[in-house]
C-alpha cells in the first residue's frame, strides 16, 4: 500500500513539473518530448517486469503484483497525460503557424492592394495635375491668340483711321493746293513774259534824244549809204 501511495505521489510530482516545462519553454522540441516519453514508457515496462519477477518471490504474490499493476497503470496515465499535452501543444502550434501563415498572407495582400491604392492615389494626383496643367497652358495660349488678334485688329483700325485722316486732309488740302498750283502757273507765265519782254526791250534800236526847245534846230542827217 504504501508502494502505492509513493507512486501516485511521484506522478502528481511529474505533472506540474511536465505543464511548468511545457509553458516557460513554449518552443520546446515535441519530437524531442515523445522520445523521452518512449522511454519513460520502455522504463515503465522494464519496471513493471522487475516488480512481477520479485512479487514470485513474495508470499502474498497476488497483492504483490495488484500494486504492481497499480503502479504501471498510474506511470503509463502519466505519460498518456503528457503525450495529450504534447499533442495538444503540437495541433495549437500548427494551428498558430495557420493562421501566422493566414495573416501574412492576408498582410501581403493587404499591403499589395495598400501599393495598388497608393499608386492609383498618385497616378489620379499626376492625371489631375497633367490636367491643371493643359488647363492652364490652354488658358495662357488662349490669352496670347486673343491679344494678338487685338493686336492686329488695333493695328488695322490705326491703319484705317490713319488712311482716314490722311484722305481728309487731301480734300483739305485740295482747295488751296490747286490755288497754290494756279499761283504759280500764273506767277510763271508773268515771269515767262517779263524776260520776254525784257529780251524785246534789248533788241530794239534806240531812238533819237528829243531837241532841246532852247537850242536851234540840228541840220539834217545825212543819210548814209548803204
């Protein structure tokens, strides 16, 4: 009985100590874990013969090999124990690295639509920019046509009331331009026929003084001859 009560002490012993081991260490080799459980279950059996080999010996064999069944069965519960954590741990860890994959997958994702989304963002601001842009430049080629079709509208109607002007003044003009042109006309012929006359005046032989009334008569010329 007492045989009995040691091991079930010394299983509730291993049992904090395994879930102690199995939380701090968190990342501990499983594969590691279930060949130290194989071989607490080869000692087990190798125990539990031992204990059948000596209770023959024994006068109350019967007893003897109840407690050493007893035995066995409370040191196998243990290691099923710690084999169903071991599990349990394993299916919690494929589990966590399903969904680490799960999130990273879903991460990338989000982060690709994040890129997408960022490069529409930039592309819609470029293409609004481009647009403000052509906008503008369309403005200001606009405003140079239409100034310089003013322009050249100013410079047409300069140009006509120049030309305007210009033929109001010859009809102003007019009037005393053909006075001024009959003036000279005039002034011309009167020079025309003063050297005229000047010239005449050249060419004609002097006459003969007038007598003195206070002086005798001269006798008479002789003719000359020819």
């Amino acid at each position: 009985m007492k045989n009995i009560v040691l091991a079930l002490l010394l299983g509730l012993a291993a049992a904090p100590l395994w879930a102690q081991s199995s939380a701090t260490a968190g990342g501990a080799d499983l594969d590691a874990e279930r060949a130290r459980l194989a071989g607490e279950r080869t000692a087990i059996s190798a125990r539990y013969d031992a204990d059948r080999a000596a209770c023959y010996k024994k006068f109350a064999v019967e007893g003897c090999l109840q407690e050493s069944r007893q035995r066995r069965r409370l040191a196998t519960d243990d290691v099923k124990r710690q084999e169903a954590e071991i599990n349990d741990l394993e299916r919690k860890r494929r589990g966590a690295a399903a969904l680490d994959k799960l999130d990273e997958k879903g991460s990338a994702a989000r982060a690709k639509e994040d890129d997408a989304k960022r490069e529409q963002s930039l592309k819609s601001q470029q293409d609004r920019e481009q647009r403000a842009a052509d906008h503008a430049a369309g403005r200001t080629q606009a405003a140079i046509e239409a100034a310089e079709k003013q322009r050249q509208f100013d410079d047409k109607q300069r140009a006509h009331a120049e030309e305007q002007a210009k033929a109001a003044r010859r009809r102003a003009e007019a009037p005393a331009a053909r006075q001024a042109y009959d003036d000279k006309m005039q002034k011309a012929e009167q020079h025309r026929a003063d050297n005229q006359k000047r010239n005449a005046d050249k060419t004609k032989p002097r006459s003969a003084p007038l007598p003195d009334p206070g002086t005798s008569a001269a006798p008479a010329a002789t003719p000359t001859r020819p």
